[in-house]
C-alpha cells in the first residue's frame, strides 16, 4: 500500500508536470496490477480541493467529479470515506469542502458542537457549530 500527497494527486488530476503526472498514473498502475490499494487521507482531499479552487481554478462541479470518481474505484482507499462521501453531497450543493469534513469528523467523535466563528457554517449546521458554548450544568452557588 502507498498514500498520496496533495501534490501527487493534483498531478493525477491536473497533469500539467508531464514527469510526475507520468510518475504518479505508473504507481497508482503497479498498485492495481498487485491488488495493492492507494491511501487518501482527508487532509490531502481538503488540500487538493483548495489547490483545485484556488490555483487551477476548477468548478466544483469539476471537483466534486473527481472525489466521486475517487470514490468509486476500488485501488483508492480513502480514509473515512463515509464523511468524504457525506462532504462531496453536501459540497455539490454548498459550502466549503474542508468544512464539510471537519464537521464530519467532529460528529464522529461524538462532540456535541463544533466552536467557530464561521458564520456560513453555523447557518448550515445550525445548533451544531456555535460561536460560544454554554455550561451545561452549572454548579450551583452555596
């Protein structure tokens, strides 16, 4: 097994560097000819995503296809695949990538809110990302 960092899999997608799009289209090849998967990381996802928007400036439709894709074929292996599925649905629709899978990592490890002061994110996960959290059980005075 082998990962791919955000530069490598910009060039599988992107393939502006003929060399290491070469390079990288070869690895991910020698992994599928021995049964071998490729590891995707979350934080190289979110990185890519934002190397996508903001260097090569793709649409998120463009983006979104290519995380599906991703998805869909069995020598990518991506790490909490379950919350990068859940984000692209909702990344396709609004908001922003890395958001989207941080809010569903926090709700996997059960924490009850997500604190920020991004306003965009409190209206779509309403409730849930707050700006100041409160005590839920105060001691009371003596």
């Amino acid at each position: 097994m082998i990962a791919l960092d955000t530069n490598a899999l910009v060039r599988l997608l992107i393939e502006d560097n003929e060399a290491q799009a070469k390079a990288v289209q070869q690895a991910v090849l020698t992994m599928e000819n021995e049964g071998r998967q490729v590891v995707v990381l979350p934080e190289v996802l979110m990185e890519t995503v934002w190397v996508l928007e903001s260097v090569y400036q793709c649409t998120r439709k463009e983006i979104a296809s290519f995380l599906e894709n991703l998805l869909s074929v069995s020598t990518f292996r991506l790490v909490d695949a379950l919350i990068i599925r859940q984000a692209v649905a909702q990344y396709k629709k609004r908001g922003d990538f890395a958001d989207m899978v941080i809010v569903g990592q926090a709700k996997r490890q059960q924490a009850r809110h997500l604190l920020s002061f991004d306003k965009k994110l409190q209206k779509l996960f309403p409730g849930y990302v707050v700006e100041k959290i409160e005590q839920e059980n105060p001691l009371s005075a003596p």
